[in-house]
C-alpha cells in the first residue's frame, strides 16, 4: 500500500532516517532538501479506510517531536504536508465520510490556518453532510471566517439542504451578514427548496430586506416555483410591493408559468396588465412556432 520510503540526507550523502509511522510525503523540490531535514517520510496512497489516518500521526501531531522539528525548520515540507491532508480531507468532507474527517482533523488538530478547514466545510455544506458540518465548525475562528461561512450557507441553500442552514444560522453569526442571507434566500427560492426559505424568512430578519425579497420572488417566479411564491407573498409585505410583484408576474409570464401568474395577479393593479399579458404569450407561441 505504501511506496518506499523517500531518504533525504545531507548534501553529502550522509542519510538518516527517523520513524514517523505511517509518515506521507512525495519527494520535495531540490530547494527543500538540505541537512535541516534528516527524515524519512511516506504518503499512503489512498483515504478508504480510516485508521489510515490513525497510524500517521497516532491522531496527534504534538506527541510527534520530529514532526514539529520538520514543521519549525522548513516551511516547505510543513505546508506539503498540510496540502497533502487537506486535499484528503476535502475529499472525505465531501463525500461525507465523518469518521475520516474525524481522524483526519485530529492529524491537523495543530493546524491553526482558517484555509485548511474552510473548504472542506462548504463541501459538506453543499454536499448535505449535516454531522460533518458540526465537526468542521469547532475547527475554525467563526468570527474570522464570515466568507466561508457565508459560502457554506450559500451552497447549502442552493442545494435545498435545510436542516445545514439551520445549523449555519444557529451556531455562527450569519445572521448579520444581510448580503449572505439574500444571496442564500435568492439561491433557494430559485431552486424551488420552500423549506429552506421559510427558514431563512423564519430565523433572520432577510424578510425585511426589500432587496432581497424582491430577488428571491422573481427568481421563484421565473422558475415556476408556486409554492416559493406563495411563501414570500404571505411572509412579507415587502414581497407584495406592487413594483416588484409586476416584475415577478412578467418573468413567469414570459417563461409560460401561467399558475405563478394567477398567484401573483391579485396584488397587481397595473393599467393594461392583461394586454401585456397577452402580447407576452402571444410572443412565446410566436417563438415556439419559429423554431
């Protein structure tokens, strides 16, 4: 399972080898290699089986003195091993597979960059993968990682996985960040997801956002999405603005949604609603019928 095991030595042909069981890393750049490095180190070839991971570093970096002498006199071989496992842990936050995350995350428990855990948690964010969230979410400084999290929800929406949006909004700040709440309300109410909206209507104050009402009704009703529509009208009076309310009934007249139309018709009192109405279908079977 394992290749050989790469020696690095001295310039002059002296080598020395420490065991580090279960140590993963590929040849480093000739720049790298000096006689600050006199170790010798493995990567396993494959993440599918958990206890990989447990043999590395024995689940912790610290109790490893050659490791943190590795880490303190070449930055370069440092960061090829956090790259190594943060590839692999990307991979399994992705797919899902927590106890791998799990073992992995105790491996880089020492790890303090906010790089390393963000991505894996917006994999599992818009993977659907609820416990992996949980875990990814004690690894990072909430507070200084607004972006990820706001990515995370935003994929999360996308994808219509409610019960990570509910985490997201419970355990971050999130909340205050209006641009990530309209942009996740905008992503869900496109995707059709009703349950993941009237999360975001319920737990945070978007529906007080004209902006963002506005965005997510036409987005809804470009998409057909009935149930969506109706959700935002009855949630807030700002959906129901009749600006907006024409803008939504002429998206889904014009992509031949004819239900979300009837829904949204009786908050319009626009002059002529009905002509333009009719023009706009009157066009859709005139470009149907070119084709």
């Amino acid at each position: 399972m394992y290749p050989n095991p790469i020696q690095f030595g001295s310039p002059h042909g002296t080598s020395h080898s420490h065991s580090l069981p279960g140590h993963v890393q590929s040849p480093p750049p000739a720049h790298a290699r000096s006689e600050s490095l006199p170790v010798e180190v493995q990567w396993p070839e494959a993440v599918n089986h958990t206890d990989v991971f447990v043999r590395c570093f024995g689940n912790d970096l610290g109790r490893h003195p050659q490791l943190r002498d590795v880490f303190s006199r070449s930055p370069e071989i440092g960061d090829a091993l956090i790259g190594h496992y943060q590839a692999r842990l990307n991979k399994a936050a992705k797919q899902g597979l927590t106890q791998v995350v799990q073992n992995i995350a105790d491996c880089l428990s020492g790890v303090d960059q906010p790089a390393v855990w963000g991505k894996p948690l917006v994999a599992a964010a818009e993977n659907g993968h609820l416990r992996v969230v949980n875990k990814l979410l004690g690894k990072i400084h909430l507070g200084q990682n607004q972006a990820v999290i706001a990515d995370a929800l935003e994929k999360a929406a996308a994808r219509g996985h409610q019960p990570v949006v509910t985490t997201l909004l419970q355990k971050t700040d999130i909340k205050e960040d209006s641009v990530a709440l309209a942009m996740a309300l905008r992503r869900a109410a496109g995707g059709g997801y009703e349950r993941v909206v009237t999360t975001l209507l319920a737990d945070t104050p978007i529906q007080d956002d004209p902006l963002a009402m506005a965005s997510a009704l036409k987005e809804a009703a470009q998409y057909g999405h009935l149930a969506v529509v109706s959700e935002l009208l009855t949630a807030s009076p700002v959906a129901r603005n009749e600006a907006v309310v024409n803008e939504a009934l002429t998206k889904a007249a014009s992509y031949g949604h004819k239900s979300v139309v009837r829904i949204l018709r009786p908050h319009t009192q626009q002059p002529g609603l009905e002509s333009l109405l009719e023009q706009i279908y009157i066009s859709r079977r005139s470009n149907r019928y070119s084709r």
